[in-house]
C-alpha cells in the first residue's frame, strides 16, 4: 500500500510540473538525456489581496501582498532514481495588512519566504520558512518568523513540527 501512495503521488507531481510548463511559457524547462526535467518559473510584481488574520494577534484583517517568486523543480522521470523530486521556491515582497477592526492598527511591512520538497521512492521531507516585519499607523512593530517541516519514513512515519514566533 505504501508504493502505490507514493507512486501515485509521483504521478500527481509529474501532472503538475506538465501543466505548469504548459501555464507558464515564459518559464524555462529542460529534459538533458539522462531523463532528469528541470523547470523553473520567475514571477514578477505580483499582487494577491485576501482575508485572512494577523499571525501575532489573530486579528481578522485584508492583507495586500505584492512580491517577486522564483520556483524550480527538478524530476527524474526514468533511470534508477525515477520519481524522485526537488522542488524549492523563494518569495521576496511588500504587504498591506489593513486590519479589518477599525481601532486596531493596520501595517506596512517586508515579507519573505522559502520552501523545499525532497521526495525519493522511500521518503519524503518539506521545510518551510516565511519571515515578515512591518510597522503598524499607530508606530508599533509587527515582527514573525514561521519555521515549519514534515518528514515522513521509509516506514511511513510522519514526523512534523510547525513553530510560529511573534516578537
């Protein structure tokens, strides 16, 4: 049973990498004979406005994010290590987080990002980064670091942490 979820997961990645370079034809794929496909796709300026809350506070707020994003895949599609994969993507950006309470402060800040995704036929591992400060309309200051990783075993353990600092 264990294969056949990692195999079908391999499926479902080899899927989306196809469709992303068919999405994105500004980026850039590459297939060298030894069955290895690399793709990569820079994203420029980018804006997404959503609801969502303050990670410190918990406060509902809008939160405006325009960034710049670069994400690079490798996969192996045949050979020995076929279905293994690496995946690792960075964001830089400026946010608007407009807090949706009136008599709370609102704030203007940096944010950055990284994730890795490492997958072979026997395991897998993801790690997440996400940090942001920010200055907020009454002078305070808004300040996060996110860390976050899964790993799961040959045997199919999964083991994770997730760590969420405000300060």
């Amino acid at each position: 049973m264990r294969t056949s979820r990692f195999t079908m997961r391999r499926h479902a990645l080899a899927l989306l990498v196809v469709v992303g370079m068919l999405l994105f034809p500004a980026s850039s794929a590459f297939a060298d004979p030894g069955g290895v496909v690399t793709f990569t796709n820079n994203v420029r300026n980018k804006t997404n406005t959503f609801v969502d809350v303050n990670p410190c506070t918990g406060d509902p707020a809008s939160i405006t994010n325009t960034f710049n994003q670069v994400l690079h895949t490798t996969l192996f599609v045949s050979g020995p290590n076929a279905g293994t994969f690496h995946v690792t993507g960075t964001a830089t950006g400026d946010f608007v987080l407009d807090t949706i309470d009136p008599t709370k402060p609102d704030f203007t800040g940096h944010v950055a990002s990284w994730f890795g995704v490492n997958s072979n036929r026997s395991s897998e591992a993801a790690t997440a980064t996400f940090n942001f400060h920010g200055v907020g309309s009454d002078g305070s200051r808004l300040r996060g670091h996110l860390l976050a990783h899964v790993n799961v075993t040959p045997s199919g353990a999964t083991l994770s942490f997730f760590k969420m600092n405000c300060g």
